[in-house]
C-alpha cells in the first residue's frame, strides 16, 4: 500500500463519516475502546516488543 493509496482510503473514509450521525460515530468509537481493553493483554507485550524493535534499530 502506497502513501497515495492510503490518502485516497482516508478521503473517501473522511466522506463516508461526514455522513453518519455523531451518535453512530460514538457508538464505533465505544466499540473500538472496548475491544481495545479486552484485547489488552495480547496488544501490549506486542507493543513492547515494536517498540524494542524500534529501539534496537
């Protein structure tokens, strides 16, 4: 994926979410949050170990 393409991806995302309530867009972003905490406990040692990648690099 290329950094036009992603551009492209979030101008279109971007026109798609101008369009959804503000109700709806809480609703995705509570979903995201709590997905996020329940996934925690494999998302931070992968984390850690991105960041000990970067460090090392």
């Amino acid at each position: 994926m290329t950094i036009e393409s992603m551009g492209q991806q979030a101008k279109a995302a971007a026109r798609i979410l101008a369009q959804v309530s503000t109700e709806e867009k809480n609703a995705a972003l509570q979903n995201i949050a709590d997905r996020l905490w329940v996934e925690r406990e494999a998302i931070l040692p992968a984390n850690q170990e991105d960041l000990a990648a970067a460090q090392a690099a």
